[in-house]
C-alpha cells in the first residue's frame, strides 16, 4: 500500500468516526413516531460527498449510520441505515448537478425509513416520521454546504485527488 492509498483510508476512516459523532451526539428521538430520530449524521455524509467523492460517501455514510444505530439502541435499523445512507451518500453525488443528487439521494433516504418503519410499525408510525426525514436531510445538506469550502481551505486534504 503506498502512501496516498493510507492517507485516503486514514481519512476516511477519520471522517467516518467525524460523522458517527456528529450523528450520536446530536440525536434526537422524535415520540410517537416509533424508533425515528432526528440526528446531525447526514452532514456528515453530504460533507463527504462534496470532499471525498460518491463511492467514498457511500462507504462513510453507511458505516457510521451502522454504527450510530448499533450504538443508539436502535440496532433493528442498522443494516437498513448501512444501505439507506450509504445509497443516500452515492446519490448526492451521481450526476454534476448538485441539486439533483440532492433530490435524488432525499427521495431514497427518505422513501428508504419510510418503507422501512412501515414495515416495522406501521404506516402511521412511517407517515409521522417523513417531516423527520425530510429536515434531517435538509439541514444536513445546508450545513454541509457551509462546512465543506471552511475544511477545504484548512489544507487537510492537500495531496486527496476527489474521485
């Protein structure tokens, strides 16, 4: 492994824990909208995509979904959310056109707990939690539209070629 294959996994690696954190540190469990929660993690993953590129995306979006799930108490999800976001994370950057990967990756995410809470608890519960989604993925890509030129101008990801 040469040196640009260990710094692209070590950033990686970081920026997965980064996202896991922002996810389990701000998570909001939303009542009567049987196991939806409203959390930070998705400005994790927009922020990958902007840096990183859609494959890197997929796989940081995914682990630290899985990993915010298993950790939250909210394990009957993860491997949905290991699918869920890691599609969401591919998606936001499929096309050139950032508002359409935007839509894209949205409708996934959100049709994805949709289905997945109807099935689980039902589609009342499922309907209680779109607007949940919905904000989640709103105020993730927001953020991480802020946030990804202010890490970019720091220099820590000199000599990282975007896929």
């Amino acid at each position: 492994m040469d040196n640009s294959n260990i710094k692209k996994l070590t950033l990686l690696a970081i920026w997965t824990a980064v996202t896991f954190v922002l996810g389990r540190l701000f998570t909001f469990p939303i009542p009567g909208s049987a196991g939806n929660i409203l959390t930070l993690l998705d400005v994790g993953v927009y922020t990958a995509v902007f840096l990183f590129g859609k494959r890197e995306a997929a796989i940081i979006g995914g682990f630290a979904a899985f990993l915010l799930d298993l950790t939250a108490g909210y394990s009957n999800y993860m491997f949905f959310s290991l699918i869920i976001h890691g599609g969401q994370g591919y998606l936001a950057g499929l096309t050139r056109y950032k508002w359409l990967n935007f839509l894209l990756s949205l409708v996934f995410m959100v049709g994805g707990y949709f289905i997945v809470g109807g099935l689980m608890y039902g589609w009342g519960s499922a309907i209680a939690g779109l607007w949940v989604n919905i904000i989640q993925v709103v105020v993730g890509f927001v953020l991480a539209k802020v946030l990804s030129p202010l890490i970019e101008r720091t220099g820590i990801l000199n000599g990282f070629k975007k896929a």
